[in-house]
C-alpha cells in the first residue's frame, strides 16, 4: 500500500526555501509548505540558538500551498525552524508537527513538539570574501596512512571495517 504525502517541506529544495544555505542579517528567508489536507492552519516556528519562539502564520497562496516570509533582523547566529500543523477534526483541533528528518532536506512528522528535530539556518553579520589567491588555488590532501605505514610485511596495523561487506 503506498502512503500518501499529506505534508511536504524540503529546505535542499528552492521551491519551499530561498535562499538556499545561510543568511546575511537583515535578508529575508521565503519559506513555502505544501498540504493534501484541506482546512489546516501552519505555523512557521523559528527559536534562536537558545532562545524564545517565535511564531508566523503562514499564509494560503494556492491551494494546498502555505508561503510565510520572514526577515532576519535581530542579529547572527544560529536559528532553528519547524511547522506546526493545526487539523480541525470531528474530535476537535489536532496539532502536529513537521521537522527535519534523520536524511537531511525532506522532513517527517512529528506528534509532541518536544521530539520534533528542527531544521538550522545559520544567519551571519558581513560577507568574507576570501583572498583572490584563495578563491582561484587548487588544495590537494594528502594522507600519508593511507599509503605507507612502515610494516616490512605490508600488513595493515588496524585495518578498518569494510560496511560495503
């Protein structure tokens, strides 16, 4: 039986987040949900790294399509965001909530807000830009273990665990 998709956010996916990566201070993150159920109420929740929450109703723009936009403008640091999903039911209001998941952009729900794993965007001062030589290098590692260890017999001391096995 295949499950049907009632909510969907992905933060890899510039449809549901602009911009992609982190933000300069001041900017403004665009944040889009979609739905398969009708007649719900989505909030936007966003906490400053140890911080209050703050809530933003995201608004309806088509249906099945939630769209809030919120500007970054108290100061760097980290943030972390999730959904809150209100359903009105025959048994009253349900609320749920979506967060990241263990994969990364799609996220998964979540029924107590205490377990939801919120997503991070780091929110930064100035732009620093790295010196033209910099941006225009070619860095090579190198890894010496990886190809001489000393052992007369070529043996390997601690051989790691193949996983592919």
């Amino acid at each position: 039986m295949k499950r049907e998709i009632m909510y969907y956010f992905n933060s890899w996916d510039s449809h549901y987040k602009q911009p992609f990566g982190a933000i300069k201070t001041g900017d403004v993150m665009k944040i889009n949900f979609s739905s398969t159920i009708q007649n719900i109420k989505v909030k936007f929740i966003i906490r400053r790294d140890f911080g209050q929450r703050h809530e933003f109703d995201m608004q309806l723009i088509e249906e099945g399509l939630y769209s809030s936009s919120v500007q970054f403008d108290v100061g760097h640091g980290l943030y972390f965001y999730y959904f809150e999903v209100t359903e009105n039911t025959e048994w009253g209001a349900v609320r749920q909530y979506y967060g990241k998941s263990d994969t990364g952009g799609e996220g998964v729900l979540y029924l107590s807000e205490h377990d939801v794993r919120p997503y991070q965007v780091t929110v930064y001062d100035k732009d620093d830009q790295a010196p033209e030589w910099y941006r225009e290098a070619v860095f090579y590692q190198i890894f010496p273990d990886r190809f001489y260890n000393g052992n007369e017999d070529d043996k390997i001391n601690a051989p790691k665990p193949n996983s592919f096995l």
